[in-house]
C-alpha cells in the first residue's frame, strides 16, 4: 500500500479505500481501477491523494499445498486488473526508447536494480523493444511486444516461492513445475481482451528454441511468433547477466558468444543481428583487456559496433576508436569487466543510462 498524490497517480493504479469528498458523496470506491477521467476529476477537485495498492504485489506468497488451479485464480485475482497499467507502463517503455537519439541499450542501467520477476519483466521489455525497433516493427507492434514482454513471466507467480527462489539445482519435479509456467501465463491472461492472440501466444511459446528443441509446444521457426522469438533472446540475456543465488553473471563476451553460437539453433538470427546493433556490450566505464595485454577503459559506444567501442588507454590516456582506427584494426577486445574506478586520470564514467 502506498499514498499518492493526486497529480502523482497514473492509470491502472487500484484504490484500496473508498473515498468521499466534503459533503460526504463517494468520489471512488475501493478496489477501482484508476482511468484517466477518474484522475482529472480528482485533480479537479482538489482530492489531495489516494491510497493505492502497490503496484506489483510481492510475490509468491501463495500457499504451495493449494492445487494449480486454486494458485491460478489467486493469480489473476491479484494481479489481472493490472494489465491495463501494464499497458501504459509498457507504452510509456516504448515512447521513451522511440525518443533516444541511437537508442543504445546500456547492460549496467539493467543491472542496476534488485533481481525480481517484476526488474527482469522491465528489463526484457526494454531490451526487446531495442531488438522490434532494429527489426522495423511499427511503433503499435512495439507496444505490443512491450506488454507482451512485461507480461511473458506472469506464470511465475503461480509457481511456489520456494522453487522459484531455491538456491540449488532444481529437482525433475520442481523443473518440470517451473517450466510450466509459460502454460499457466497463457493460462491466466487467456479472458484478457486488452492482449491480442498473438501476444497470448508468444506469452505461451517464450521458451520456445528455433530448432523446435524448447517448450511446452516443440514449436520451431516461424512457428514460433516473432513476439516470443524476441523476448526468448531478451529473456535468456537478461537472465545470463544477472547475479543469481545459484550462479555468477557471465562475462559480456561469453554472453555475446553464448547468443552468436546459438543463433539459428535457440534463436533467430535476424533477432540477434538487431540485437547485436542495439545493445551495448562493454557499457561505458567497463575496463577491458586488448589483444596485445594493454588495459583500457570504455569511453563511448555506437550503433552498429557493439565490440568495437571507443577507448582510453590506461597506461597512455590515448583515446582510440577501435572502430575507425586503422592502427587498432589487428587489436580485439579478449576480456571487459564493469569495474569503476574514480579519479584514476582516464575519462570520467558517462551517464549509465541508455544513451543518448
Ligand atoms: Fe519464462
């Protein structure tokens, strides 16, 4: 629960007390969904703020001896009626990509938050959006890859705490339960006349590989719709950077390589190549190692030349364009690490956002 104020709520939110103004008429009642017209007529009058559930409630408190369809209508009791906010979010998510300059996705703004299913959703919606705009889709097509994006997980949240959070290796059994996720996703949204059937069914199909080798379905190519083609690469991305109980973030080389040498066997090559142009490897700051031993710091990055970034040598301070430089042509990058070091003579570390 949190209070907001009145020129502070936004669509989708949900009230969680009835309120009423002076002469004691209800202005909105429990439980609502937040419209627009609902928030200029409070704005209007005056109404200070509303106390509204928050946004994504935590997660996985349900009780795991309750069978699957019990935790599937607590699921959507909880949470359907925020997929209208889900919508806003994820349009709001692809105007603000649509309005950067080269819309350089940078891997530390992703790293930056606490890990949940709702920061890893975020997440493959930004990185998705970047991949849909590389692959010209029109800007409706975007936002419906974006919601489908924040929505691929929401099976998770029918799926018992202790599995989704276990330290370990997963058993048969909770892998099993675990992958059944993307059926109960569908599953969930399946009354939900806000998502088109495309969007429900890329939720399903997410974990699908190329090859036909993934799940639930064994779908393969163009099966597999493209919405679901793209956050599959989004998705494993995320996941392969992040810090998790059970494992260490990869490197952003053996990430790159990982995803290159899958293409065309988990991914779609198409998918990759835009991914490849619009996603940052070595973010601005990471320090790298250069073929002949020298170490440097990242400096700048552009379109298009995600391993070859502008940087300062550390030894040197000499800025090199490992892009346009011929004298550097012969040199590749062999090792990067987001380690920052302030006020040791190289450039200062840039913005870590996407940049601009
Ligand atoms: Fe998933």
């Amino acid at each position: 629960m949190k209070y907001v104020p009145s020129d502070h709520l936004l669509p989708g939110m949900i009230s969680l007390k009835s309120i009423y103004n002076r002469r004691g008429v209800c202005l909105l009642g429990a439980n609502h969904v937040l419209t627009p017209p609902i928030i200029t007529q409070l704005c209007n009058q005056h109404y200070p703020g509303v106390f509204v559930y928050d946004e994504f409630p935590e997660l996985g408190k349900m009780n795991p001896g309750f069978g699957e369809d019990w935790r599937i209508s607590e699921v959507k009791a909880q949470h359907i009626l925020n997929v209208d906010r889900v919508i806003f979010f994820a349009t709001s998510v692809v105007e603000s990509i649509l309005h950067m300059e080269d819309r350089l996705l940078d891997m530390v703004e992703l790293k930056e938050h606490k890990h949940d299913i709702y920061t890893h959703s975020v997440n493959v919606a930004m990185i998705s959006t970047v991949c849909g705009i590389g692959m010209g889709l029109s800007d409706q097509e975007l936002k419906e890859l974006a919601t489908t994006a924040m929505l691929h997980d929401i099976g998770k949240l029918a799926i018992p705490d202790e599995i989704l959070n276990k330290p370990g290796k997963l058993n048969d059994d909770e892998m099993e339960l675990m992958k059944s996720h993307s059926q109960l996703g569908a599953t969930i949204l399946d009354q939900t006349s806000a998502l088109t059937n495309e969007m429900k069914k890329s939720i399903l199909m997410h974990h699908e590989n190329y090859d036909g080798s993934g799940y639930p379905t064994g779908a393969k190519g163009e099966e597999i719709p493209l919405y679901a083609r793209i956050i599959h690469v989004a998705d494993v991305y995320d996941a392969m950077i992040q810090k998790r109980s059970y494992k260490k973030p990869f490197n952003p080389l053996e990430v790159v390589e990982y995803l290159m040498g899958n293409a065309g066997i988990m991914f779609d090559i198409d998918v990759i190549y835009s991914f490849l142009r619009y996603v940052t490897i070595y973010p601005v700051g990471t320090m790298v190692t250069l073929s002949d031993g020298r170490e440097a710091r990242v400096v700048k990055n552009r379109p298009n030349q995600a391993l070859r970034p502008v940087v300062v040598l550390k030894e040197t301070k000499e800025r090199v364009d490992l892009a346009e430089d011929r004298r550097y042509f012969n040199l590749t990058i062999t090792g990067g690490e987001c380690v920052f070091h302030e006020g040791d003579g190289l450039e200062p570390r840039g913005p870590v956002h996407m940049l601009a």
